[in-house]
C-alpha cells in the first residue's frame, strides 16, 4: 500500500495510474475509520481496479466553535485498517500541503449549501465541495464513493460534479447502521453513556415516520410532529432540523407523493448527529 | 480543424488525445478574433502539440446592464481565421450547453475578485473562473494561454489553478497594440470615430507613468493623479480606476519600489477599456 503525504507524489501516481487504462476510485475520508468507511471502499471495489482512500480532517468544513480541534483521529489505527483491505493507495496530506499561506479559491453550490445542515453550518459544504474538488484534481479518480448517512453532501457533490463537467462518477452507498439502528459515526465517540442509550431515537423516529407512511399518513406537519414528539421525550436530545425533501433536488415537499428523503439533525449532548431515509411512497 | 459543438464530443477528443502522451494547450476566448488573440494561439504552438480554441461569449460574466447581447459574434469569419492558423480543434457550445437548467455551481478567488476591474463589474470574475473552470475540466489542457491586457484575469485564473491543484500551465502573452498604442479589444468596434481617436490616451497615461518613474518620481499618488489629469482632459473619457498594484499579489502600492502593474480602466463613450502595464524600478 501506497502513502501519499504530498499532493505531487499523489498526482504523480495517479497520471501513471491513469495511462494504463485503469480504472480509479476516490474514497474520501476524515479518518477515524469505521464499518462505514470500508463499506465504502467494498462499494468502491465493485467499480474500480485500483482504490485510493484520503484521509484529512478538512479545517474549511468546520465552523467556528465546532469540534476541528477535538475531531478524533488515529493515524496509525487507519493505515492499519486500509492496509488489511488492500487498498492500494493512502492520501493524507498535512493542512499547510491542502492550504497552504494565501490559499482563497473555493467552490459553492448555490442554494442547496444554505439549507438543512448548511442552515446551522453556514460555511460547511463550501468547504467541502472545495475540499473535494481539489481531492479529485489531485486523485484524478473515474468515480467517487460517498456515504449516503450524509445525504445532503452526496447531492451536493453529485450537483458540483455535474455542473463542473468533471468526468467522474459519484456513486452512494448505503447506511451503516449498529445493531440498535444508531448510524455509524466517528462522533459517535462523544456520546456519554446515558446519551449512546437515548441517541437511538433518531433511527426510531425515521422507522416510526416509515411506518405510518406505509400506513396511509402522508401530511408532514403530522409526521414532522410525531417525530418531534418522540425526540423530545429523550432528556439528552436536541432537535436540530427535521425535514422531508425530494430526493432529488432537495426541496422540501409537504406531502410524501414522490420519491422522498427525510432528513433528520440531532444534537444528543455534545455531539451533533444526522441521519436519513429514504421513502418510495 | 474538428470543431465540437458538444462537451461530450470535446471530451472525448482531449481524452484520446492525452492518452498519446501529447501535450494540448487551451485558448478561451470569446471569439470576434483579433491579432491578439492570433498571438495567444502563436504563444500556445511554442508550448504546446495540439492547440484548441475555444468560442463562447459566457453570460455569467457581464452584468446586469453589461454588453452581453450587443457582444460582436462572428463564428463564420471566427472558424475561417482559426482554419488558417492551423488550430486543431475549436469548441464553441451553446450556452444551454454550458449552463444548462438547474445550474448552480460556482467557483471564486477571495479578494483579489472584488477589487479593480470587480469593484465595477461584481459577479464578473466569479462569471470567468467559472466558466474556465470548466472549459479546463472539458479540454483537459497542460497549458492554457491568457492574454495579459486582462492582467487582473490573468493573476486570478492563475491562482485559482494553484489552488485547486490543477495540473495546468497558466502561461500570459503580451498586450498587442495598434499602431497608435491602443490595446486590441474586441470592444474596441464600440468606439465612435472621435472617441477612437481619444481612446490612445489610455495608452499614453501609461507611457506618461513609466517615463516619469524612469525620472525617479515613485510617489504612487503623484503619478495617478498625473495620469487622472491627462485622461480627464479628453471629451469622452471617463474614469473607472488607475491603480499601481504588486505585479503578483495585486496589492495595492503607495511608492514604485518592486515590480509594479498600472492598471487602468476608463470608460470612452459607451465602452469600457482597459489597459495596463508592467514597471520594474
């Protein structure tokens, strides 16, 4: 396995790479490894021949009081996962290789970065479409495996790829879940006890909301309510946003008609947790 | 000559193109071609095997107000000229082509777009490195020429490729002038006969600048407020900026100490030239 701390050495790689024909994956990471991130590199081993996973902890998607300085990370622990998967390349470049001194080109994609989580992280996805963006300049990748647990950064980077005219496939891959329903997240390390406990609730009130859509209630005030209900009935959790939208385009939708996700933001204690899912009415 | 009126087809043709290990040099322009253009193609063959050029007056780059519409086309004379020069390629899409419905992504360099030429025109540097963003992620060049009349364009494109870790040689080619000084533009077919006559006097500002830097005066402020006098003394000139900037970082200088660029934007009659020129004390 191949490691990668400069950007030359990586565009290096991926050039030879490129000219034999062969096909590439990016997996983009923050590290911090866990069944989620493999099942990303599973996903991407079904398109591509040779996988390069980043990691980097991207300073430009955090805002200012958000947890970048105590965000988890375990170099070690990460090479030693990713070399048991036999991925074939690393990239973890230092922050000053990312941005270095007068770095001030970014990239945004209009509307859809305001909403949702981009409402209570204003300068989150500018940052990480900027951060993917030049991931992929420097990966050179044929596709690109992103988890759909972030579901809005999937469209995002779906729309920035499209509108960009970069030749490269962003493909989902599906939800991690713990055996309780709690989607896999490295923030789920901040979570104390009692809150781990609680913090099912969030996949609770997504399969609650499933389950009377199937039977027949499709009004999302009503919905939105009872999901809120039941959030607020846990003494740790704090509702972020909570919201039914067209898969496709993001817009919210008031009645659950078309094919919809419905997006959920908790905070449970210190750690701000979402996840979402899919409905085919 | 192709000509490629499809991003598909034109990225098909840079994909096989690269392959064979050649190198391929970008021309964007706007078309209405000028020996000034002729010269960035000139520039490019020294660089470069297969030279494309491209033709596309880009919309999100004028302003409410701007010239957009009035913009002279000519694609037939445009095509005859490019087959002459021995150009290998031309792409000139649509605009539905380049943007088409939903479109929403936007890439910007900080600073240096609000400032100079983007104090007047404000989503206008936005407008360019979006559009060449994405010429670059269809033509897939190694190098791409920009001309150094739009100096300010030319510093920003720049660091937009650094930034975003773009594999791509940003090279600048000189201002070609008329006789008279007076920089080629394709605006420049606005200019009533008596304004033409007028419009050296951009030049002549420059010329005034640098002799009286030549004579040791380099008090920033003196020298533009000579050149504001010189202008200003001409019917149909009016002022947008004169600024000395650091030839690199487009910072604003107040003495003549390092390598300097007189920037220059002035209107005369209904169109707005600029002009510029490098100092080196």
């Amino acid at each position: 396995m191949k490691i990668f701390r400069t950007i030359e050495e990586q565009q290096n790689y991926s050039k030879n790479e490129k000219c034999e024909n062969i096909k590439i994956a990016l997996v983009p990471t923050m590290g911090f490894l866990h069944e989620g991130h493999l099942s990303l590199i599973d996903k991407a081993k079904e398109h591509a021949d040779k996988i390069i996973v980043s990691i980097f902890v991207n300073p430009t998607q955090f805002g200012e009081g958000e947890d970048y300085k105590d965000y988890p990370r375990d170099e070690r622990k990460d090479l030693e996962v990713l070399r048991e998967k036999n991925v074939d390349a690393v990239f973890i470049p230092e922050v000053s290789e990312m941005y270095p001194e007068g770095f001030r080109t970014f990239c945004e994609v209009g509307e859809l970065s305001n909403k949702y989580c981009g409402e209570s992280r204003p300068a989150h996805f500018r940052g990480v479409t900027t951060v993917v963006l030049k991931l992929f300049n420097i990966t050179k990748p044929d596709i690109a495996v992103f988890g759909e647990k972030d579901y809005q950064q999937y469209i995002i980077i779906k729309k920035m790829t499209e509108d960009l005219n970069l030749p490269i496939e962003i493909i989902p891959s599906p939800i991690i879940r713990e055996g309780d329903g709690l989607a896999l997240s490295s923030r789920n390390i901040y979570l104390e006890k009692e809150e781990r406990i609680e913090a099912t609730v969030i996949y609770e009130s997504l399969v609650m909301a499933r389950k009377m859509i199937d039977e027949g209630e499709y009004e999302v005030n009503l919905l939105k309510g009872k999901m809120n209900e039941l959030i607020k009935s846990k003494k740790h959790a704090r509702i972020d946003y909570i919201e039914f939208v067209d898969s496709r385009t993001l817009e919210k939708v008031e009645k659950v008609e078309n094919p919809t996700r419905i997006l959920v933001g908790v905070w449970i204690g210190k750690a701000r947790l979402i996840d979402n899912m899919e409905i085919k009415p």
